[in-house]
C-alpha cells in the first residue's frame, strides 16, 4: 500500500510553479500582503490552502478569460 502524502506547505520553488508566477513576482505578492508565508526551520514557506485562496481570491476578483 501506497502512502500518497500531500504536503500542507510548499517550498518558494513549489509555490512559484503552482500558481504560474516567478519568484520575484510571488515575493511581491508576500510583500503587498495578498500572498502569507510562513518560516519553519529557517525555511520560507506557502501553505497549500494559502495557495488555494489566492487563486480562488482571483478568481472572484477578475474577469475571468472566455473559454
């Protein structure tokens, strides 16, 4: 049996290609607030329901492009 583990936090790197945005972008992000990282261990971290918001955040925000 396989154990699927889900990570509960993404590393600068992870989070960037999830929501499609380089590093310089997603820091900005963090800097203006819209974006909250986390340190554990020295590390800088994205929790994944961060990421879900943000993008269901833009979602609700923006017009969304036609299909």
């Amino acid at each position: 049996m396989t154990n699927n583990v889900h990570p509960l936090a993404h590393r600068i790197e992870d989070a960037c290609r999830m929501i499609g945005v380089g590093r310089t972008s997603l820091y900005r992000l963090i800097s203006q607030g819209k974006l909250r990282a986390i340190r554990i261990a020295g590390r800088t971290l994205v929790s994944h329901r961060e990421v879900e918001r943000l993008i269901a955040e833009a979602e609700n925000s923006y017009e969304l492009l036609p299909k």
